[in-house]
C-alpha cells in the first residue's frame, strides 16, 4: 500500500510537470537544452507549483492530524476549528493596517492570529461539559463562521471584499519560482512533527496518563498549537484555503493503520500530497486551458469523503 | 429534544377583585394578545420605513420602499413559517433548512439547469414556467434527500448538524464548480435571473415567490393541528391516527417550496431562521403552531425591517444587513448548541 502510494506521487509528479498551457515535453527539454523556453517554464513555474503542491498537501495532513491528537477528536481540522479563519484576519489586518509588508511579515501576523484561534478553540472546546465527538468540530465550524463574518464585514466596509475573496481561494494558479518558498516553512514544521510523533500519541491519550508518563503536557500541547498555526498560515499565504483536507486524510489513514503517530506520519504525508496533487491535476486539466480553483476541486472530493466518514455503518460518530 | 410543557394557553379564572397590574399579567399571558402587540409594532416600524427620512418625492420613494417592504415580508413569512415546520418534523430546535444545506442545494439546481440547457433556452422560455420547473425539480429532490436522512433511523442530533453543514460545503463547491464551466454570458443570465437582493428585488420574481409563499401558507393551515401532535413524537402522533410518512413527506414538500422562495429572493441567509424560530417559541409561550407560526413571521419582519432601518438611518451603511445578521446568528447558534450541551 506505501509503495503504491508512493509509485503514484512518482507518477502524478512527472505529470504535472508537464501539463500546462505551453509546450514542455521532455522532447521539446532535449531540443531546448538548459537555456529553451520549455527549461525555464520548468524551473520557473512547473516544478515550484509540483513542489509547493506537495508541501501544502503533505503539512495540512500533518496539521490536521496534530490537531486531532491535540482535542482528541477525530474530526477537527484547522478549517473546522476557526484557526483558518482566524488566520485569513490576521491577513486582512496585515493588508489594511502595513500594506507594504513582506510576505514574510504577513504570514508571522497569519501565524499568530492562528495560534490565538487555535488557543480560543481549545478553550471553548473545554467549556464544552460532554465532550460529545461531534459537537467538537461543531463549535469549531461556528467559531469559524463568526470570525469570517467579522472579517466579510470590515472587507466589505473597507472594499477588500473582492480581494480577499480572491487570496482566500485555494489555487496554485499563481505559483512561481520566488513567490512560494515561504511553503517550505510547513516542510519544516512537518519535520518537527516527525520528530515530536511519540509525544503527540502520548498527548492524545489524555492529559493525566501524559503526565503520568512524565511528560510536560503544557509543553507539548505548546508546540502542537504552533506547529499546526505555522502550516495554516504558510499556506494561506502561498495557496489560500483548502477545505477538508486535514479531516479527510489522517481519517482515512487511521482506518488503515490504526492511531500510533509516528506510523502515520509519513502516511499522512503521502496521502495529502497525493489528493492535493490529483486534484490539482484535476483543476488544470478540467477546463483547460483556463484552470478552475483548486479548492472547489477539494471541496468536492473532500465533502464526499468527509459525509461518508461520518455516515457510513460503524462510524465512531454514531 | 425538548418539548414545552403546555403552557397556559386559556387565561387562568380571574381573582374577582383583579388589581390593573395582575390584569396586564393575565392579558400577557394571553397568545393573541402577545400576536397583537407584534402586529402593531411591525405595522409602526413599517411606517416609520416607509413615511420618514424621504429625500425627495415622497411618491417615488414609497413605490420603492413598498416593494422592499412587501419583499421583507414574504422572505420573513417563508423563513419563520419553513424553519417552525422543520422543527416540528425533525423533531428539534437548532437544525433549521438553511442549516443543513437547503438553500445551497437550490442555487445548485438554478445553476444546474442553466449548466445543461444554456442560456438560450433559459431566455427564451417563459420566466414563470421556467421558475416553477426550477422549485419543482428542488422539491423533489429535497423531499427525497430529506426522507432519506431524516426518515429510517434515529441520528443523533449533533450529527446531522454536521452532516448538514458539510452537505451546505459540497452543493456550494458543486455549484462554483459548474459556474466556472458555464459561458461567462450563461453566467451573466444565471446571476440576473436567479438572485436579487433584498433592498431592490425584481417586480416578477417577488410576486411569484410571494404568491408561492401565500400558497405554501395556504396549505400549511389544515395541516396546523397535526403539526401539533407532531411535536408529540411519532410514535404518539401515528397512534393519534396521523399518517406519518405522508404528512412527513407533504411538509418537507412544503418546507423546500418556502425555502426556494426565500432564497431566490435573497440568497441564502444561515441563522436568520434559527434566531426567529426560537424567540418566536418563547415570545409564543406555546407550542400551538396557530400561534408560533405567525409569531415567527412577525418577529422575522421585525428583525428584517428593524434592522435595516438601524442600519440604514442610524449607522449608514443599508447593504451589510446578512452579515450583522449572521453575526448575531452565529454567536446566538453556540450559545444554543453549548447550552443543549450542558444537559
């Protein structure tokens, strides 16, 4: 099953190298040699959008899937938890407030409006007295209604509406050598997830066995919530939102190999950069030669998914 | 769920020596009076909409105001009168159509339909018949999904909430998806006909959904007494004699008519009907639908035109009225759902 999912990024990886509006087929590469157009559409364009497509599918995984450890809920993701949106804020504030920031400023500004969200959903899911499964990522969706309402509002009295509905979009359609790099910040984060997984599972199993283990709960709760802010809001900045995909992938991972996270680690990883680069495919291909967002594309697939998780026979949810 | 304990409907014997002020309790507890003062106060804000602030003629803008006022009307009737019935047949307070995806699955039908006939076909055949077609497939394909979901087993609650909301995701997702692949001009015809906004809705489409809204209503009132033994719970309700599954199934056919009626006239508002619905039972003080149905309308026409004209006269900006909306909506839906989740 690894190996397949790993022949299929191999594949899918070459392929999207070479789809697209211009000409780059390895034919036209070995015409061209290393100064043709078709080389410098792919080092310009081609291979950052593969990459970045493989890191925004790989850490929003990871960053589900650290969150679920973190509330212990299977169903939490950062879109269903406000901290997405609490992070398209710090965004929206970034733009009206420093305009001329770098995207690295506006993306530490995303981070910490995400790490407060991730902070106030934690609380409030705390004030919750039964811990019910599915009223957890309930609260989150509304948390994350109210603030979106917040943030329409003040982008509509300030005309950012159209804008910011164009940023927030998932897509890759933008992507270009020298604009993306900020994504390699979540591959960080997704190594640091690597390294702390024994922590995580051990988290995930409440707060006094964690400590009972002799572990510093407080501590490492600390660094899930920044791991998880931190890959929000890189790929809010890079790609937008994308819906689902944090719930979609560590479930259907769990499913297969159960719940230990450092196994699940690399699947997680594989599987979400996998679907995001199938429906990246998918959104380039459908209507070419215009592109369509990727976010519909997952927003599609990963409801489809999301509502057989939840209502299929044996469903914890039940 | 939870179901009111019968509240004094008929006013208690009268203390033969009754002091004013217990005569105002006893008139209060009263549900026509309670209906009274709410007409009247619609009947003022609506004059105070219509008759102050006028610019210029006041002819013109009365034309223009009346239209948004009659508007209003129609979408507070279909979105209190809809979410009270979906209530009562779902047998809880905090799942309402909006909620689990109706009005979203209606703008997928509008685009749908333009998707596979183009925009041809959809200017040239006739505006009303088209519209009826349009809210014809959207019931029966409501009626359908919704039996399914909510027919057949008991779910839990909590978990067709969620169902719902990601059910609302998926027919928005389906539905951008198609607009990218309609023609930009079959788009520009989609946009035109299928949605206006509340403060200048289109003369045609606000008569077809105001007569559709008059019709549902219409056939809504034989049906109010057993809408009563409905919040019984079924199995009192098909001891009572009421035919369960094909009452259920003429009030989900309903529901979806109202909704499509509201939605094509505003675009999908999330909360409103939840917000109306509740403080429609406890402004009511009962569950007796021949009170709580109007009530939900009236209170529904108060937050629209109250609003509005808060908005409009006192904070000066009229178009963002849905997002204060959804705003108090939202905060209103958490405290609710954490509430029900203290118990």
């Amino acid at each position: 099953m690894g190996v397949l999912i790993g022949v299929c990024l191999v594949l899918l990886g070459i392929a999207s190298l070479f789809i697209g509006v211009s000409d780059v087929s390895p034919a036209a590469l070995l015409e061209g040699g290393t100064d043709g157009t078709a080389a410098f559409l792919l080092a310009a364009s081609r291979v950052p959008r593969t990459v970045a497509v493989l890191l925004v599918g790989a850490s929003l995984g990871i960053a589900g899937l650290i969150l679920q450890m973190l509330v212990r809920n299977k169903f939490v993701e950062p879109g269903t938890t406000g901290v997405t949106e609490f992070a398209t804020l710090g965004m929206l504030v970034t733009i009206v407030l420093w305009p001329g920031m770098a995207v690295m400023g506006k993306m530490g500004v995303a981070a910490a409006f995400g790490l407060v969200g991730t902070w106030v959903f934690l609380r409030v899911v705390r004030a919750v007295p039964v811990r019910q499964l599915v009223l957890v990522p309930l609260v989150g969706i509304m948390l994350g209604g109210i603030v979106g309402a917040v943030t329409a509002f003040f982008a509509y009295r300030l005309d950012l509406l159209q804008s910011l509905g164009q940023w927030s979009q998932g897509s890759f359609a933008t992507i270009m050598a020298g604009r993306y790099e900020y994504v390699w910040i979540a591959g960080v984060m997704v190594i640091v997830a690597w390294i702390a997984a024994d922590r995580f599972s051990v988290i995930g199993l409440g707060e006094e066995f964690a400590t009972n283990l002799g572990l510093d709960y407080r501590r490492v709760v600390a660094i899930g919530m920044v791991v998880v802010a931190v890959i929000t809001a890189a790929v809010l900045v890079t790609a937008g939102m994308i819906p689902f995909l944090g719930l979609v992938v560590p479930n259907i991972v769990s499913l297969i190999i159960g719940d230990n996270v450092r196994r699940s680690i690399p699947w997680v990883a594989g599987l979400g950069a996998l679907f995001v680069l199938a429906c990246d495919i998918v959104a380039r291909t459908v209507r070419f030669p215009y592109e369509i967002p990727l976010s519909v594309i997952v927003g599609i697939v990963g409801a489809g998914l999301f509502l057989w998780l939840l209502l299929r026979k044996g469903s914890r949810a039940h | 769920m939870r179901t009111d304990t019968v509240a004094p409907t008929a006013s208690a014997p009268e203390p033969a020596v009754a002091s004013p002020r217990s005569r105002l309790a006893s008139a209060w507890a009263r549900p026509g009076v309670r209906l009274g003062l709410l007409v009247t106060l619609v009947l003022a804000l609506a004059a105070v909409y219509l008759f102050t602030a006028v610019p210029g003629s006041l002819e013109y803008a009365l034309k223009i105001r009346s239209t948004t006022v009659v508007a209003m009307v129609v979408v507070a009737i279909a979105v209190g009168v809809s979410t009270v019935v979906f209530h009562t047949i779902t047998q809880n307070r905090i799942l309402t159509p909006s909620i689990m995806g109706f009005d979203a699955f209606y703008m997928l039908v509008s685009t749908v339909i333009v998707f596979f006939l183009g925009a041809t076909t959809f200017l040239r055949a006739d505006p009303v018949t088209l519209w009826l077609v349009q809210v014809a497939i959207m019931v029966a394909f409501s009626v359908f999904l919704f039996t399914w979901l909510f027919g057949g087993k008991r779910r839990s609650i909590h978990l067709m909430l969620l169902v719902g909301i990601v059910l609302g995701t998926f027919f928005r997702s389906l539905t951008e998806w198609m607009q990218r692949m309609l023609d930009p001009l079959d788009f520009q015809v989609l946009t035109d006909t299928g949605f206006a906004s509340l403060t200048r809705p289109d003369e045609t489409l606000l008569l077809l959904t105001g007569v559709l809204v008059v019709l549902g209503c219409i056939a809504v009132l034989p049906l109010l007494r057993t809408l009563d033994v409905l919040t019984l719970g079924e199995p009192v309700a098909v001891g009572l004699g009421v035919n369960h599954r094909r009452v259920i199934m003429a009030l989900f056919a309903i529901v979806s008519v109202m909704v499509a009626a509201s939605t094509a006239l505003v675009g999908p508002i999330l909360f409103f009907g939840l917000i109306v619905a509740n403080l429609a039972y406890s402004y009511a003080g009962t569950f007796r639908h021949r009170w709580t149905l109007p009530t939900a309308a009236l209170l529904g026409v108060v937050f629209l035109l109250g609003g509005q004209l808060l908005l409009e006269r006192l904070f000066g900006f009229g178009g963002s009225l849905s997002m204060v909306i959804e705003f108090a909506g939202g905060l209103f839906f958490l405290y609710l759902v954490l509430r029900k989740g203290a118990r």
